[in-house]
C-alpha cells in the first residue's frame, strides 16, 4: 500500500515538473530577442544623404555676367553739344567698349581736371550726382555707357586760383587705371571749390 502511494506520488511530481519547464521554455521563447529582418549595411541609403555641395549651382555661375569694364579696354570721348546754364557746361561722358569681351560699365567714374596725359590731378575731383539711378550697363565690343558731366567755369570763382589744365583724367567704376581726354579747360588749384559733377553710367 505504501508502495503504490509513493509511485502515485513519483508521477505526480514527475509531471509537475514537466509542465513546470515547459513554462518556462514557453516564458523564455516569449521575451527572446527578435532576429533582424535585415542588417544596416543592406538597408538602401537615404536620398541625398551623400550629396556633393563642392559643385556651385549651374544658375549661380550664369548669373556671374561679365567681368567689370576696365581702362584698358575702353575708349572715352566727350561730347558738349548739350549745351550750357547759369556758366556751366553739360557734356556727355561717353565710355566705349574696344575689347573683344562683353564688360560691365555699373557706377560712376572718377573724372578729375589734368595737366597732361601723365600730369597730376589739379584742384577736387568730381562730386557724385545723383539724379540718375546706378544701374548695370552691359557693353558688348563696340558699344558705350553714357554719363553726364557737368563743367563749371572757373571765371565763376572770384577765390579761384586759376590753372590751365589739358583735360580730363577718367577713372572707371572700381578702376586704378585711368583714361585721359584731351579738351583744355581752366582748372582751379583751390581744392574747396567744385568745377565738375559726374553722373551715373547709364546706355547709350
């Protein structure tokens, strides 16, 4: 009798034990890890993450235009066919592109009274009008800008110290290089007293 009980008793716990360890088999697959349906090295790369930004756009280089006109590429002629007021003299600037190159004419020129071709300034150079707005004036070979200078005679100046003078020096826009007009003017040494006024490059 004792014997069949401590069988029973033996298959008891031999199945308890068994649904015990089936559990935790079950508990353990349950809370495993999942396997990576793929690995980063397959994953596509993301779009544009592996873009070059050496390279400028194609529309920030067609916008750069031409470069700015240059002394040595142009010729400069007055014309004063405009006429005159109150003992002044208007004239027309006139700047031609002789290059072979289109250039940009932008801005006012620095025009100042000269003894000579290689002489030095004499007296202010010209003050800045700005009646005319600045504006781009693109110069295809042969073509010109056009400015506005004004002469004021120096008769006009009872303090003039009066200077003969051979002509203009014409600077370009943002230029170190000069132009020189030859037109004999009287010039006044007194660098307080204004005889010229230069306006804005605008077309021809």
């Amino acid at each position: 009798m004792n014997h069949a009980l401590l069988v029973t008793t033996a298959a008891v716990a031999a199945l308890l034990l068994s649904g015990c360890g089936g559990s935790a088999a079950q508990t353990q697959s349950a809370t495993s890890p999942a396997t990576p349906s793929a690995s980063p090295a397959s994953l596509p790369a993301a779009s544009g993450a592996a873009t070059d930004t050496s390279a400028a756009p194609a529309s920030q280089a067609a916008q750069s235009g031409p470069a700015l006109c240059k002394a040595a590429g142009l010729t400069a002629t007055t014309d004063s066919t405009g006429g005159g007021a109150a003992g002044s003299v208007y004239m027309k600037l006139i700047v031609t592109n002789s290059g072979t190159e289109p250039c940009l004419l932008k801005g006012y020129a620095g025009v100042s009274l000269t003894a000579g071709a290689d002489g030095e300034p004499i007296g202010a150079a010209a003050t800045r009008d700005d009646a005319t707005p600045v504006t781009d004036v693109q110069l295809a070979p042969g073509q010109a800008g056009v400015a506005t200078l004004r002469y004021t005679q120096a008769a006009n100046y009872g303090d003039c110290t009066r200077t003969p003078a051979a002509g203009f020096r014409v600077y370009p826009p943002e230029d170190t290089a000069s132009l020189f007009l030859a037109q004999p003017l009287d010039a006044c040494s007194n660098t307080e007293i204004n005889l010229l006024t230069i306006g804005a490059f605008q077309p021809k």
